[in-house]
C-alpha cells in the first residue's frame, strides 16, 4: 500500500462524554478499537471536521433506539470539545484516489452496493499508516446523516497531547 497524502491541521472537533477525565486521549481508542485501529493496536482520536458532523456521530450513536440524545439528562449528554491540530500530511481517505490506493472502494464509506465498508477493512489501512509512522487519517465521514463532503480525523497518538480550546454542554452545540 503506498498511500496518497493530504494535508489537514486547524480546528476540529470530539464528542465527548461529559465525564471523560481527558477527552482528547486516545487511550479508550487503543483499548476498545474503532475503525482505524484494532483493540490493543495504538491510540487514536477521532475527531469530527465540524459541529455539522459531530452531530451526525451523535444522531448514528442513537440509531434505532426508542429515545434520542435529547432526551438525556444534560449533565449526561455529550459535551464537544474543540482542539487545535497541527498541520501535517495525513493518510487521504477522501479523494476517490486516495481510497483507492489504500485499497478501499472510491466509493468509501460504502461499497458499490450501498453497504457499509467495515472496521475489519478499514483497519489495515490504519495499522500500515502507524507502521509507516504517519500522523493519522482524514476520511470521510462514515455517519450517514454527515453532510456532503463532511470530514473526520483519525490522530494518531504521536507528538505532543492535542489539548482542549473549548468546551461546549450539549445544549449549547447540539
């Protein structure tokens, strides 16, 4: 795999639970997994390109159940928390080329056929860009109610600790 690079860095956004110690750790990440990264793998954070996306994430979290995150208590709902990342060359899962050349559908998040591409395949591609000492993943967003060409970044747990800018309850971003 030899993939494409694009070059991604300022504000972005992450959902957070309003109890997470520091929620711009990639810890929970390296533990659990996700779609860049297999449990146990290395840290990763993902963050949302803007609110619009975040918000996305959060309505996707909540699929087919019979309550929505507004009906949470607000000291429970997610907080959204902002953070400055630095320029740099990312992995490009954004251009139809770049999914290609990692070997994912130029149709990515979903195959030809409408249906979802899957962690099991997207995480090689993370694996191969940790390995070749990358500093993450911009893709696009995998939520189907993100916007058109809404974006996420998957930041590696490399350099220096993104820090939080701001804070937001969930009644004031949502």
């Amino acid at each position: 795999m030899t993939p494409l690079l694009v070059t991604r860095g300022g504000v972005y956004v992450r959902v957070a639970d309003p109890d997470w110690e520091d929620p711009l750790s990639g810890d929970f990440a390296k533990a659990r997994g996700g779609r860049w990264n297999a449990p146990g793998a290395f840290p990763v954070v993902y963050l949302n390109g803007d609110v619009r996306v975040a918000r996305a994430n959060v309505l996707q979290r909540f699929a087919g159940l019979p309550y929505g995150p507004e009906d949470l208590e607000p000291s429970a709902a997610p907080a959204l928390v902002s953070t400055a990342v630095p320029e740099d060359e990312f992995v490009d899962v954004v251009s139809d080329a770049g999914c290609a050349a990692v070997g994912l559908p130029r149709t990515y998040p979903v195959h030809d056929d409408g249906v979802p591409v899957s962690h099991e395949l997207c995480r090689p591609v993370g694996q191969a860009a940790w390995d070749a000492g990358l500093p993450g993943i911009a893709c696009r967003s995998a939520a189907p109610a993100a916007p058109p060409g809404g974006e996420e970044l998957a930041c590696f747990g490399r350099g220096e600790p993104l820090t939080p800018l701001q804070v937001r309850r969930f009644l004031d971003w949502f």
